[in-house]
C-alpha cells in the first residue's frame, strides 16, 4: 500500500514538474537578467543577522545554513538549502533588515539578484513567478511541520525525517541521496538534542542499512520506513 505524500512532498513533485518545464537557474543566468554571481567559500559568511536585506539569493551550487542568534547569543539553525533554492526573499516583502545568517556549508556559487530587479522580473516572468511562489509556499509548509515535528516527534523521528530532507528525498535533482557535509553537532542543533544521542541514532540507521558511508553520507529511501512507523 502507497504511503500518502506530506503536502511538502506533492508541492516539491510540483515544483519539480515546474522545473522540467522552466529552467530557472538558465533564466536567471540570461543577460536579460542583473544579477551578480559570487564564489563562497566554505564556512564563509553570506550575509549578517541585522545587515540591510536588499538582494534576494540563488544557489546554483552548493549548500547554505541559515541560522538566528539570540540576543542571548544562542543560535538556531532555520534551515539548510541547497542548489536550485532561493533565499533572502525577506527583502520583497519590505524587510528592511536581515533576520538571520548565511553561512555556506561547502564551497558554493550564488546568485545575487538586487530586490527591484527581482521583483520586476517576477511581474514579467509568470513562469518563474510561479516557480517562486511555489517555492516560497514550500519553506511555509516546511516550517510549520518543523514545528509539529519538535512538539510531536521523537528524537529518532526527527533525525530521519531531517537527514531525507537534507538528501532532497522525493526531488527530481537530488543526486542518489548523498548528503552536503554537516556535522553531527549541526544535526543536533537542527532536532534540538545532543550529538551523542544524534551518533547512537546515527549509528543504528547505519546498522539496518538506512544510511552508508561511501565518499559521504549516503541516504536511502528505506529511513523513511522510521518517519512513518507510529
């Protein structure tokens, strides 16, 4: 019997029919298009928490970690992207200030686009317009199912269902599940546990065959049997 898709996985299946159909990272490329295209390195700051927010991102290679900081000083991780991920669009909304930080987590290639270019590229273009707001709806959804995940799931849940989402499980561009490099104390902080308890989880994936260790972590489709099972 066919397990039900989550409302993110069948707007994903959308974006991905989309993406066939319009490429956007071959019209964001385009001449037509003012954009800037920056090499980060890893590790390397991409823009600030508190920095004017006039640019939104694409990623054409790579990942990035989008992280907040307390004024208590203690950091959050929002979320982890990767290529064919936007960013930034807190800008077309009128967000004067950046309410978080990009830090790439690999050596990566974005795209700089300034927000009135953006945004009358986006009245122009309804192909990528849908694309985005596709997208956009996307992050929505996936922030409100972290919510429901922290309150409602178990430790070992979390780590499952974050570990296919970080191999882009169900995306037609993910490349055999082999995820970006993140370490097991980015894990942690990312379900909000420790990295002991994220190793043992870690460790019994490994053993029942879910994950594999082969020039990088490697996900199979078999660790969402963990995410479904009551």
């Amino acid at each position: 019997m066919k397990a039900a898709m989550s409302p993110s996985q069948k707007t994903s299946r959308s974006i991905a029919r989309k993406k066939a159909v319009f490429n956007a990272q071959a019209f964001l490329d385009s001449a037509g298009v003012a954009r800037k295209v920056q090499e980060f390195k890893k590790a390397e700051t991409i823009f600030s928490q508190g920095a004017p927010a006039s640019s939104v991102m694409y990623i054409r290679e790579g990942g990035v970690k989008i992280t907040a900081v307390s004024e208590s000083g203690k950091e959050a991780i929002i979320a982890i992207l990767g290529p064919g991920d936007f960013f930034g669009e807190g800008s077309l909304t009128g967000q004067a200030q950046r309410m978080g930080n990009a830090t790439a987590i690999s050596p990566s290639t974005v795209l700089i686009i300034d927000k009135t270019e953006m945004q009358k590229v986006l009245h122009e273009q309804h192909e990528l317009s849908d694309l985005f707001i596709n997208f956009v709806l996307t992050r929505n959804i996936r922030v409100e199912e972290d919510l429901i995940d922290q309150l409602f799931n178990s430790t070992e849940k979390r780590l499952a269902r974050t570990l296919l989402l970080l191999a882009r499980f169900g995306k037609q561009d993910q490349h055999h599940g082999v995820l970006p490099k993140v370490s097991q104390e980015t894990l942690a902080e990312m379900i909000g546990t420790t990295r002991t308890r994220v190793n043992l989880f870690m460790n019994k994936f490994k053993k029942l065959g879910f994950i594999k260790y082969n020039g990088g972590l490697q996900v199979n489709n078999s660790l969402l049997s963990v995410v479904l099972h009551d």
